[in-house]
C-alpha cells in the first residue's frame, strides 16, 4: 500500500491514483468501528460509540472508569454496550485531559454511585483554549458537511456531527494532584497517575503496572500527533510532548490503550509504537529549528522537512489528523514569531491593494478567472484558488470567483489523506457556493 502526506501524493504507486489520499483516509475508518473489546483480563475498552473511547476496569465490588466519552447520549450507549461487565458502583472515574469528548459523559456513568473523580490539578485550573474564530465556514471537523462528503474526523468517527459535545455530563473532579505523578489503589487496583503533557497541559497517563495497561490519553493516538492544530490553537510544546513519550516508553507496557482507535497489543509493538511517536516528532522538530538557524522562512522548510522513509511508512504517523507542514510553521511562529526574515514582509502591502494590483497585471478581474479557469482544467487547484482570492478580495461577493474557487477547494479536498484538512477545504467550499 503506497502512503502519502498531507501536502499530496508522495509515492511513485499513488501518481497513478491522485484519490489515493482520499481512499487512505476511509480505510482508516475502521478504526473506529463499534467494538467493546476485552484487552486483557478484567479491562475492557469500548471503541467507535463516541468520538473518544471509554476504558472499563473491573475492580472488587465495582467498577472504574477511564474518559466518558462526549456526552450523556453516548455515554449511556458504551453502558449497555459493556453489559454485566460493568458491575455497579462506579468506584472511581479518571479524566484522562479536559477535552469534552473525554469528560462529556461522566454524570451518567456516576448514576447516583458518587465516585472519585480524579485527575491533574491543572484541568481544575486552566482556562478553555484561546482558538480563532471561524472564517469563510471552514470547519475542520466537517460537522455541517453533506453525509456524501464526510469520511471521518482523523482520530475519531464523528466529531459533533451526530451527538454534540455539550459537556452536559462533565462532573467536576474531586481527587486531584499536582505535580509528577500519583500512585493510588482503587477497590484493590493499583495504578499510577503519571502527569505527560501533550496534547493538552493537563493530560495524564494512567499506568496499571499488575495487568501492563498503559492508557496514554491523547499522547498517542494513531495518526502524526496534531501539534499545530489547522483549526488554530497555540503550538502545543513539542519539547513537552517528546518528554512525556519518554516517561512512557521505558514501563515496558504490554498493552496500549488508546483514547482513540484500537488498543496495541504484546510489549514489543507497544514499544515500537511510542518510540515511532517521540521519535517522529523529534525528527520534525530538530530538522526545522536547524533550518531556522539557517534563516530558512517557513515556506522553505515545510518543502525540506520530511520524515525519513522508515517514520513515514509508520502505520502509527500517518498524517489522518495532525501534519508535519503544520507542525513545522506552528514551531517556527513559536520560536522565532511571524517575520520570516524577508524585508520586503515587514510592512507588506493590504491584500486589497495587492489583489487590485495583480487584477490590473492579469487585465481584469474575467482575465484573472479565466486563467484560475484554465489552472483547474490542468490540475492546478491550489493556484487556481490563489487566483480567484485575488478577485474576492476586491469583490467579495464575485459570483464566478466563489465558484471557481469553490471547484478547486472540493478538489484540493478530494485528494487529503488528512482528515481535518479535507473537512476544511469541503466546508469552506459549501460555504462559498450557499445562495
């Protein structure tokens, strides 16, 4: 099977298929599919019934709980999908990170039990995520797209399409730590609470060193991690993320428990898997400061930074959800700020004059469209939806320009191997064509 990156196709199999990507992308989705699955004794993991899995493990006289999906809706389908293997009470529930497909749930699997709820301080403490706002309806979950259009949302089914995250069911925790690491028992359950930073400042992985279970939260989910989320969030720290996979790796689990897609099963491909993980956002990240010491601008260095063959053939660093182009601009803006080093970008021209400009250039507004006509004739999508903002720039209501642009933003989406970028460019597209 050929792979490809988010930027396109990348491998001399798939030129002779350019939906490669696309059909990538749904082959993926069996990774979601509707399963409870028993990963090792008395520890069940219910996959595919909400955006986030929900981790069941059996305990003396009851039950405890690892993430609760998004909501009460689903919450209450992963309940009668676990049957008489979860036994009442509910002992404890463990919030992996504050993310409302982990925590949305959690009301209904305390029923009226009042469990522990534990998890790291700093989910009690930080704020919501400071993320833009959103822009010509571009929606990288692609929750308003047409059933035809959606495949999946990268690390999950369904983000909010069919069952919002409302957090309606998040209950407040009540057993917190600070710091390092925890070691608890619960109902005769030893574990360890282990503070990893990743995907989010308070994620935790939880250790359960008697049965070899590792669930990492959203540290690990199988696909290249998303650092630099497209949907526009502050770079989440690549330094911290790296050193989190380094506090798992040597436990020497024998089973991964995802939060999302199915567990990894037998200590060497565990291994593997972490290892594969640090070791590909290692690469992205020592590869483009050393480009930045070099002066390089980022558009230079999302062409020069690649994984090597081995990382990117990796079943675990497809890029379904996160991307290396992204990732490296995120690492950029973070490191060194906006100015790319260019003189001529310190005070570059609006955008409004410089479209007018390049209309006058081009003869006009119908000579500009007629060659971002002739670009999606040749294939040339990306240019011709460069060409066609210069008209809807000056003219934001330009009716031909929406639609051409609108063309060559379903194209451009219909060959993504990247999940949350085929959502945006399908959603941005729908967008322009409405009325």
């Amino acid at each position: 099977m050929a792979f490809i990156s988010s930027a396109g196709i990348s491998t001399p199999d798939a030129a002779h298929d350019e939906f490669a990507g696309r059909e990538q992308l749904r082959a993926s989705s069996a990774e979601f599919r509707k399963d409870v699955i028993e990963v090792t004794d008395g520890v069940f993991v219910a996959v595919g019934y909400s955006a986030s899995n929900v981790t069941l493990i059996q305990a003396e006289g009851g039950s405890i709980i690892v993430d609760t999906a998004a909501n009460p809706v689903d919450a209450a389908a992963i309940i009668a999908a676990f049957g008489d293997r979860m036994v009442r009470p509910v002992r404890a529930i463990v919030y992996t990170h504050n993310h409302p497909d982990h925590s949305g749930g959690a009301s209904v699997f305390a029923g009226n039990d009042s469990p522990e709820i534990h998890s790291h301080q700093i989910l009690v403490d930080s704020a919501a995520e400071f993320g833009r706002g959103q822009r010509d309806g571009g929606d990288a979950f692609g929750t308003t797209l047409p059933d035809e259009l959606f495949i999946n949302a990268g690390t999950q089914l369904e983000y909010g399409r069919v069952t919002p995250h409302t957090r309606a069911g998040f209950l407040p925790p009540n057993r917190t730590f600070n710091g390092e690491a925890q070691t608890i028992e619960i109902a005769g359950v030893g574990m360890q609470l282990i503070h990893t930073p990743g995907e989010s400042a308070e994620n935790i992985a939880v250790w359960i060193p008697r049965k070899g279970v590792l669930l990492p939260g959203d540290d690990f989910y199988k696909s290249y991690p998303n650092l630099s989320p497209l949907r526009g969030l502050r770079l989440r720290s690549p330094e911290k993320w790296i050193a989190s996979l380094e506090k798992m790796i040597p436990l020497n689990a024998q089973y991964l428990v995802q939060g999302h897609m199915r567990p990894i099963l037998g200590e060497h491909n565990v291994r593997q898997a972490l290892t594969l993980y640090r070791d590909g956002i290692k690469t992205v990240l020592d590869r483009t400061l050393a480009g930045i010491k070099r002066g390089m601008t980022p558009d230079e260095l999302v062409q020069e930074v690649k994984l090597s063959p081995e990382l990117a053939e990796s079943p675990y660093l497809q890029e379904y959800y996160g991307s290396v182009a992204w990732t490296v601009r995120g690492i950029y803006a973070d490191y060194v700020g906006w100015f790319d080093g260019n003189a001529a970008n310190i005070f570059p021209l609006p955008p409004v004059e410089r479209a007018r400009k390049m209309l006058d250039l081009a003869g006009g507004a119908d000579e500009m469209l007629a060659r971002a006509g002739e670009a999606i004739d040749a294939h040339e999508f990306q240019w011709a939806a460069e060409l066609a903002d210069h008209v809807l720039a000056v003219d934001k209501g330009h009716v031909a320009a929406k639609g051409l642009k609108a063309k060559a933003l379903t194209e451009l989406g219909e060959r993504q191997v990247n999940a949350t970028a085929r959502n945006y460019y399908l959603t941005s597209a729908q967008f322009l064509l409405k009325g």
